[in-house]
C-alpha cells in the first residue's frame, strides 16, 4: 500500500501512542547545545494544506485498517487487526495508525520542534480540520518555546485552546540564567516564567522539561535551585524530567571532549535532584518517564509526594558503593525498573555479571561506562 504521511523524529515518551501530525518541519531554533536531533537540518513551516492532506491520509489508513477488521469476521476485534497491522507495517504511516488505533485513538500530538510558531489563524484551521475529520478526539498536544508564547497573544492561545489544543510541552532545561546562556538555550529564565504563565491562563495544560545533570559539576546547585524558583512562579501542570544524555552530533560532546563543560555522575545528579525537589513549592504532577533517568521511580503529586520521593532518594544513597555500583549499572542495561529489583536475586546476579565485564576499580563503576551506556538513549 503506497498510503503515507510525514512523520517526525520525535514526540514525548507519554505520546508513544499517539497519532502522529507533522505541522512544522524539523526546529526553527536549533542551538541548543544538549540535542542532536535536529542539528544540519532546515526549518520549513508546512502550508495547511499539506497538513490536511496528512491528515486526509491517515483517515485513509485509519479506514483500510477498519475495513480490514470488519472483513475478517465478528472473532477479529479493531485491537487484534492493530497488532497484525504491526507485527508487519507497510510502512511507519500506518504503524503509527495502527498504534494508535490500538490505544483506543484518542490523543494526537502535533510535531515537530514548536509548532505554535505557525501563525495563528492556520494553525486553527488545521485544528479545525484535524477534530472534524476525528471527531473521537479527546487530546492534541505539541512541542513549543517559551519565547514563542510571550509572542502570541492571550486572545490568540485561547482561541487554539477552544480549537482543541490541550497541552503543550515546553522545554525549560534550566532557570539558571548563565546556564541557559551557556547551552545557547535561546530563552531566559523570565521569558520561561512569562510563557508558562501565559499558557496556564490560557486553559491551556503545561508540561515543563528539566535536564538534571545540565549544570555539571560546576552549576549543579544554581541549576536546581533557580530551575525550582521558575517551577514555583509558573506552577505547571506537570514537570518532567530528562537526565543528560551526551553523544556524537551534539555541540555539548566537543565541550565535554575539550574540558569546558564536566559532566556530573549519577550520585551527583541524585543530590541535585534531590535538592530541586526539596525546593519545589507548586502543584504539578512530578513525572520521571524517561529511560535517562536513574531513580525512574520518582512519580507523583507535588507537594503531596515530596516525602515519599526524598525517602527514595534517601534509600538510594545509603546503599553500600557496591549496591549503588550495580544498581547505576542494572539502570543502564534496562535490567532494573526500581531500587525493589535490587531484592531479585536472579537480576541481581545477572548485573553483577555484566558490571565485571565493564569494569570496575574497587566498588566504583566507572563513570565513563556508564556515560557510554546513556549515549544510547539519546
């Protein structure tokens, strides 16, 4: 089947199963130091007419798949037809499709990189045709910068809100103005604070990113406490956080390769994590959904959650330095979800395998194994 649509090198890790609308075309800032995914690729804005014949297209999709459910009999139900489909795709359109058929097609996320920096009265009426044409749609969410909020007016966010956008993810990183500046961020910590307020007045629901480790050895502590500072004067609706993964393609990599930029290990990210959350004062749903992270476990509700998340680190910590060593290695290799998979014996055994295959001096992993491990994740 020759059906098919654009599809973007990225979405949210909570947007695996969403249909996928590409609006904009690779990132019209891309400076930033910390990511690789753009970086030699034009910005182009898409006309609202190949957005709509995107979505055209995965209507298309969406109706073979169904047709496709409906002919093989009343035992085969759209879920089971879904995972065929994906057990042998055609093609990544009607993966996508597909998976999201499968979840119940409810969500759409609209990508690429900031997709609120098309103009307003287009952006609407590629929303307008996206709801029509699923009317079943309960979420559509995208990508932004907090720059280019503070350039759209009120009236014009809450009109994409009624339209139908829900959410919009805006990368924070930091509220630390040098470090900011340093990762050539393009925003400051006031632009941060001006765009998430204004989202949040809108209606519209705000998911700010964090990147722990982004201040290395020498920033940590401004990085956490000024990142909690912004938190608490935008109150988001959720925080999430990534940890820095650095590799090949990213400005960051010759920072760290000529010693300006020191990158921080895992305890020292814990302890910077742990003191931006000691210092978080608003209401938002605290969300560790990514496989950089250390202590994944960390999910809940601010303020309420607090004590149970600083118990875990807590619990963390005091692991002996060969608990810790393999725990960090057991994260890397995906063989541990949580600290309770310490108490499997068999994952246990198996990581205590593998460390020695990695190395190790004494009780200490290497850290610049486990930084190799991270790159993969990126």
């Amino acid at each position: 089947m020759t059906y098919s649509f654009e599809l973007g090198p990225i979405r949210p890790p909570n947007e695996a199963y969403s249909l996928l609308i590409r609006a904009t075309i690779n990132c019209p800032w891309n400076r930033c130091r910390f990511c690789p995914t753009y970086k030699g690729a034009k910005f182009r804005l898409r006309s609202v007419e190949e957005i709509k014949q995107d979505i055209e297209t995965a209507a298309v999709i969406r109706d073979k798949i169904l047709e496709a459910s409906a002919q093989s009999g009343p035992g085969t139900t759209l879920r089971d037809m879904a995972i065929m489909v994906l057990n042998a795709p055609p093609n990544e359109a009607f993966r996508n499709v597909a998976l999201w058929l499968y979840s119940g097609g409810e969500n759409v996320f609209l990508q690429d990189a900031n997709s609120l920096i098309m103009r307003t009265n287009e952006l609407v009426e590629a929303l307008n045709f996206l709801k029509t044409t699923f009317p079943d749609i309960k979420r559509i969410t995208s990508y932004a910068r907090s720059n280019t909020v503070t350039k759209k007016s009120l009236e014009e966010l809450r009109e994409v809100h009624q339209t139908g956008l829900s959410r919009l993810h805006i990368g924070l990183e930091s509220g630390y103005d040098p470090l900011l500046q340093y990762m050539d961020k393009g925003v400051t910590a006031a632009e941060h604070i001006a765009g998430g307020r204004k989202v949040k007045e809108s209606g519209i629901s705000l998911s700010e990113y964090v990147i722990l480790g982004l201040g290395g050895k020498t920033m940590w502590r401004e990085h956490a406490l000024e990142t909690a500072r912004v938190l608490n004067e935008i109150d988001p609706d959720f925080i999430r956080v990534r940890t820095l993964a650095i590799k090949e393609g990213m400005p960051l990599y010759k920072e760290v390769a000529n010693g300006n930029f020191v990158r921080a290990n895992d305890e020292e990210i814990v302890a910077e994590e742990r003191l931006l959350i000691e210092n978080l004062q608003c209401q938002a749903n605290y969300v560790s959904d990514h496989i950089t992270n250390l202590l994944q476990e960390l999910e809940g509700n601010l303020p309420e959650d607090k004590k149970k998340f600083l118990e875990i680190i807590d619990r963390f910590q005091a692991l002996s330095p060969e608990e810790r060593a393999n725990f960090k290695i057991g994260r890397r290799v995906r063989i541990y979800g949580q600290l309770d998979d310490l108490d499997n014996p068999r994952k246990r055994q198996l990581v205590a395998r593998l460390t020695d295959r990695l190395g190790r001096n004494g009780h200490q992993v290497d850290d610049d194994a486990i930084f190799t491990l991270m790159a993969g994740f990126v």
